[in-house]
C-alpha cells in the first residue's frame, strides 16, 4: 500500500473532533425514513460550503462525486442517514431533541464517517486515478428501503463496485459478543439474511364476553396460530438451514367483556436460501388457514419479500480485509459469521461487486454494551476515525488496483 494510504487513519484522527460532532449533531436530531429533510440539507450545505455539487434527485439523500486527477474507476461508499422510531433512554447530552425518535442502529456514525470520507478524499484528488461517489441514503430501516429509489435515480450509474459498513457494538455470534472501536468483521459469501415481513389478519365473529359460544374468538384463533407458527422453522425447514420464524405484533380487541371479531398479527421471516425462503412462506399460510378453519375463523395473509441476502465477493472482500490489517493490525479482525438481520446495502450488491463489514464501537466502560435498535444504544466515538480511514482507503486501494 503506498503512503498516501497509510496517512490515512493518521489523518482521520486529525478530524476526529469534526466526526463526532457531526455524529452528534445527527444523533441530536434523528429523522426517520424518507423524513430526513433536515440531515440532507446540512449534508448539502457542507458539501457545496467545501466546493463540490451534491446531486440531490431524489426527496432526501444524495450523492456527490470527488473527481481524481485523471480518468479511471468508480468506487462508491455508502451510507445510510435514517433512525428509527424508538424512545432513546440516555442522559447524554446529545440525546435525541425528537420524541419517539432515536438514531439506535448507528446510522448517525455512518453519516458522519461518509462525511469525513468526503473530507479526505477531497484533499487527495491529486493522488489518485478515477472518481469516488459517497452516497447518502435515506430509509434503510424502512422496507422495501431507500436503497432502491437511489439505484432508480442513477446513483449507480458509472460505478464499478461498491463498499460500505455499519457500527455495532455487540455481535450475535455466540449470544452476543462485544466488538470494540477498531475491530472489524469481514468475510466473503452471505453475511446477513433476506428481511422479509408478514401479516395474518384473523376474521372472527364478536360478542359479549359472557356468551363465547355464539361467537368465534378472534383472539384465541389468532393465538392458536402463534402457537402453530412456531412449529414451521422447527418442524418444517432443514434443520441444517438458517431461519428465523418472529411474529413482532399481536393487536385486537375492544373492551374486557366484548369477544374480539378481528385480530391481528405482523412478524418477520429471515432466511438465506431462496427454497427454505418459498418452503416458509407456504407452510406459514396453510398452517394459519387451517388452524384459523378448524376454529371457525377466516384469514387474510399478506408476505412481503423485502432485503435480498447480502453476499461479500471474495476479490473486494479481500481488498477491505486488507486494508484494515494494512490500517489497524491483523488483531482487528474477528469472526463475525453470518447474522439474521436484513441490510438494503444488499440491492448495490446484486447490481455492482462489493463489499460490506461490520466496525465495532461497543465499549463495556461506557456502557456501549447495548444492541442495535435498543433504547439505550449507544457507541464509542474512537470507532469513527477508524472507519472513516476504512472506507477511504479501501477506495483508493481499489482505484489503483483497478475496481
């Protein structure tokens, strides 16, 4: 690796305090998907305030495009810019100003990564061949995901492979391990799961809470399918095949003494294979059916395949394992074996090569021990230089290797 890559982390933690106040910032004032009107605005300002044009063609997110010193590849990052609709539990003084609203999967770090990415590779355009297009995508937390308006609105045109990352502080290998600021998850093949969500809507008949026998209780069918659900991933997959069967919601009723006519249920199905995919998506629907007729009650059943599975090729793979050893010592890298959540970063994936990791930013001393998406997530702040240097790096090494 030549030198000008490996001034790089140097040169991230030169911008360190810039990084984690914009992380702050962001965290300050989470927006949720195809909301975030606010982040894009000042991820535009910034970006023209620095002499660049953002191309801004879809409601919220963008990209922008730093020009090298002559023709070549095209390397674009990613990151996503959404929160989520959860109520942080935090004293910190940066917590969300949003009610109900709480950057709890990291995305604000990765907002702020990207921008320091921008920041970098604007003062190395005289370094390197070809171009590097940082995107900023809105609603990743959201299906079908933002991913998809910006393939639609050209953000892939001209790019020949794509690289990203997400900040976690605990992994699910093994029930949870923590992964501090500056190890790094990388491996080839499928890392993370399709993200498919479901709804089961039972239609019973009400009554008065006194007469069950002139009803049909919406809830206790409703119930009985929760029950038979559970035997589709145990049951009724290859056992050798990862599933994940989850019903999230469970809504009905009126009143303590009205025998509900309407229940209803949502969840998530996340797989890795297309056939164990299609074997639960029938079995789901003849086993909630059935249950629902045996019971005298009729259902509706609605499926939603949403995020693909998101497969790492080997050659990119092997690019960013690279330069985080070349950057931060063969110690950081960890296994980090394939996991059940779903990223829209896949939809890049079945269009260009490319490669995704995972950057640890747990931290057990200052409590950063919680998961993604929990009221109390939290990171530690000295993972935001590393990724930063991570990201540009792995570009520029792929610029002169020859994307």
């Amino acid at each position: 690796m030549k030198q000008v890559h490996t001034d790089v982390l140097q040169d991230a933690r030169a911008i360190a305090h810039d990084l984690t106040s914009w992380r702050r910032r962001f965290h300050s004032r989470p927006e949720l998907s195809f909301k975030e009107r606010e982040t894009t605005d000042f991820l535009a300002r910034t970006i023209l305030d620095w002499g660049l044009d953002p191309v801004t063609k879809t409601e919220t997110g963008l990209w922008v495009d730093i020009e090298g010193k002559g023709p070549g590849k095209t390397v674009l990052i990613r990151a996503d810019i959404d929160a989520l609709p959860v109520q942080e539990v935090s004293d910190a003084p940066y917590r969300s100003q949003n009610d109900g609203v709480m950057h709890a999967c990291g995305h604000d770090g990765h907002t702020a990564m990207a921008l320091g990415d921008v920041r970098l590779l604007l003062e190395r355009r005289e370094d390197f061949s070809g171009r590097v297009r940082v995107l900023f995508q809105p609603a990743e937390e959201k299906l079908p995901g933002g991913a998809l308006d910006m393939i639609k609105a050209g953000c892939l045109d001209g790019v020949d492979v794509v690289i990203g990352l997400h900040l976690t502080p605990v992994h699910t290998a093994g029930g949870g391990r923590l992964l501090e600021a500056g190890q790094v998850g990388i491996q080839a093949g499928p890392v993370m799961a399709n993200a498919d969500d479901f709804s089961i809507t039972v239609r019973g008949k009400g009554g008065h809470g006194a007469m069950p026998h002139l009803s049909v209780d919406a809830i206790a069918v409703a119930s009985a399918i929760v029950s038979a659900l559970q035997q589709v991933v145990s049951r009724m997959v290859d056992p050798l095949q990862p599933a994940v069967l989850t019903v999230g919601t469970f809504k009905a009723g009126y009143n303590f003494n009205v025998i509900a006519p309407e229940a209803t249920l949502t969840g998530t199905v996340r797989t890795f294979d297309a056939s164990t995919q299609e074997r639960i998506i029938a079995s789901m629907e003849r086993v909630a059916r059935d249950t629902a007729s045996a019971l005298g009650a009729e259902i509706d059943f609605h499926y939603t395949r949403g995020y693909p599975t998101l497969v790492n090729l080997p050659a990119e793979t092997e690019v960013l394992k690279g330069t985080a050893v070349d950057l931060l010592g063969e110690d950081a890298l960890v296994a980090c074996p394939p996991m059940m959540g779903g990223e829209d970063f896949a939809y890049y994936l079945h269009e260009r090569p490319g490669a995704f990791a995972f950057l640890g930013c747990g931290n057990a001393e200052m409590g950063a021990t919680f998961p993604n998406h929990h009221p109390s997530f939290a990171m530690d702040e000295a993972a935001l230089p590393y990724g930063t240097a991570l990201l540009t790096a792995t570009a520029l090494r792929l610029l002169e290797e020859g994307a």
